[in-house]
C-alpha cells in the first residue's frame, strides 16, 4: 500500500524469526555451575564477626588487628608446690594478626548496550544483563577462594604419623595427608582410609563436623563408600561414615588449585573467612545526589549476590543512547594466625616441647594414593 512520500505504511520485519531457546525448545539444560566450597564459606553458619569489623571504609585500605592468647602448655604447670601459694610469678602476654582488604584489588565486569540493540537483535537487550554479570562474577569470586583456601592451608598435630621417606597408607608427608584410596586390582576402596582420616583430624584438633572439596577422585570414593560397596569385607563403611559429621564433595575449582584431582581440602567451619567489601554499600543511587535528581544519568548501587550472598557494586551510566554498565566485586579469604599455638624450641633457655597443635589452622591437605 503506498504512503505519502514514498514512506513504507509498515515497520520492517525482522530477516528471521527470534525466540529464546528457552521458550522454543525445553531442553532441561539450564547449567548449574557447582562452587561448594565458596558456597559453604560464604553462608551464614562460617561467618564472623572479623567480616564485620574489617570492611567498612571510605576507599582506602582497610586493616584490623586482632589479637589471641595461646593456649597453656601443660609444662607450664608446676608440681609440689606450696598450698596456698600467694607469689605468682609467670606472665603471659598475647600475640596480634593484622588483616587487611585493598578497594583497588578487585574483579570487574561489564557491558554496552546501545538503545538500538533491541530493534536489531529483536530481543530485550536489558533483560537480563545485571543477572549476567552476577553469575560470571560469582564464578570468578569462587575461583579467588579456591585458590586463596588451599594457600591457606595449615599444618597438621604432631600426633598424626608422619614419615621422610616412602609414603605410606595414612601418613603426612611434607604437610600433606596420604592415603591409598583404591585396591588396584578390584578398585574397591581401602576400608582404612576413611578411619585414618578422621583419626589424623581429630588428633589435630578438628571439631566432629568438616566439610572437604577435592577432585573426582575424591568424589568417586566416597560415592562408592555411601554405596556400601564393602559390606562382604565384614566392615560397613556407611556405618563408619555416619558416625562423623562430614561433607564430601567435588569442587573443580578448589582441584585446579591443588593442580590434582586426587587432592583434597579439609575445612573446619569458621577457619576461613571471606572479606567482602562495597564502596557503594550506604550510597544508593549516587546519581541522584551528584546529578541533581532523577533525571540524572548515573547511579551506583549495591547487588547481592543471591547465590553467595555476597554484595557487589553496580555502576551505571547512560551515555545519550549508550548504557554503560559495570559490576565490580572486593572480596579476600582470610585464615587463622599459623602462630595460634606455641610453637615448639629445641635448645636454650626457653626450651619448650610446644603445643602438639602448632601450625593447625583448621584447613589442612590431603591425597588419596592411586596404586
């Protein structure tokens, strides 16, 4: 149908039909990136109160200092001595760890969207686009505290076997607890491992619940014990297992930093915290402020992730057609002081056996031997 001047009557379709997967095609493919270990740092039963303390700020480095007592060792203690004893003699200080987070050490990631975009591309550009760049923060972050974790881990009690030479089933080595995972002619796994596990914890002062994140190997043990693959070797390692509080689980991320997928991560609940700091938190909508109104165009806001729980700062700008927007996350994973029991001194005249937990920080190493 013509028009006046040539005009075409219609707005012009689309070259091809646009739909979203999602609505066209229901394929259950909707991905589920696991990241237990950030998730389990990051919820409410593993936080506190040094998160708290150390991460409000105006823009600069944040530091707190905490300070502990170690513990008395027993051969502080005197014997056959005067009752009542009214000269005290021994004095006992306390040890300090600082803390710190830098607002320019952080992740960031962002996108351009043009206000033609959607006549283009037949979508909504905007739908979905903060939802975007939280998940692949999310994944990002949990990659920092894998590797951060493993950084941090600790040593284990002086109780536990150790050995300088061959590594045998169920020792530490070079700060690392081995153990021969699998039978290698029926793959069936090694009824030991489990119970020397759980002994070389406690004997490192580790509370009955842990959580532990390694590679497949790691997984595809204790997927075989739930199974109660053993049971005709007369000892049930289900039975074994229900009587310890543990969490098993694979995370790639935490594999990747311990470049093996036979090693593993031990966790005690509340040895590490994840710091997370907001320049934004407390100043909604900036753009209001610094641009006179609503008809600014500019805001920085806060988001909180809903799967971490973690609080990351948006920006956004509109750039006369042009929506710039950015996400950045500050986050830092923080362990125990390794000097948190009394280290032991050989000779001199401040010998000392030492505390048989120095070193212990609540995340300790492990490998399962593969025969």
């Amino acid at each position: 149908m013509a028009t006046p001047n040539g005009y075409p009557a219609v707005l012009a379709a689309c070259p091809n039909l646009q739909v979203k997967l999602d609505d066209a095609w229901t394929t259950g493919m909707t991905p589920t990136e696991h990241m237990p270990e950030a998730e389990f740092l990051t919820n409410a039963g593993n936080n506190r109160g040094i998160k708290q303390l150390i991460v409000p700020g105006n823009g600069k480095v944040r530091t707190v200092e905490v300070t502990y007592k170690r513990r008395l060792l027993e051969e502080n203690v005197d014997a056959d001595q005067p009752n009542p004893n009214c000269t005290a003699t021994d004095k006992y200080g306390n040890n300090t760890a600082s803390y710190t987070i830098d607002p320019a050490v952080n992740f960031q990631a962002n996108r351009l969207i043009n206000i033609n975009d959607d006549r283009l591309a037949c979508v909504d550009a905007f739908e979905g686009a903060v939802a975007e760049l939280v998940d692949v923060m999310d994944r990002r972050v949990a990659t920092q505290i894998a590797t951060q974790s493993v950084a941090l881990a600790g040593g284990w009690g002086s109780e536990v076997p150790s050995t300088t030479g061959t590594i045998t089933d169920g020792v530490v080595k070079n700060g690392v607890f081995y153990q021969l995972a699998f039978n290698a002619t029926t793959g069936v796994p090694m009824p030991k491992v489990w119970p020397r596990l759980r002994n070389a914890l406690d004997d490192s002062g580790f509370p009955n619940d842990v959580a532990i994140f390694g590679g497949n190997t790691l997984r595809e043990y204790f997927q075989l014990l739930a199974a109660g693959c053993c049971t005709n070797d007369g000892i049930d390692l289900s039975e074994i297992m229900a009587q310890y509080g543990y969490a098993a689980m694979k995370d790639k991320r935490v594999a990747s930093a311990l470049s093996s997928q036979d090693s593993y991560i031990v966790i005690a609940p509340g040895a590490l915290q994840v710091l997370n700091y907001s320049r934004a938190e407390g100043k909604p909508m900036w753009g209001e402020l610094l641009g006179g109104g609503a008809g600014s165009n500019y805001f920085m806001t806060t988001v909180r992730s809903p799967r971490l729980g973690l609080t990351y700062d948006l920006n956004a700008k509109d750039d006369c057609g042009n929506l710039h927007i950015a996400l950045t996350a500050t986050t830092k994973t923080i362990g125990l002081p390794n000097d948190l029991y009394v280290e032991p001194v050989a000779s001199g005249s401040g010998a000392t056996d030492g505390d048989e937990f120095y070193g212990v920080t609540g995340v300790v190493k492990g490998k399962l031997i593969l025969s």
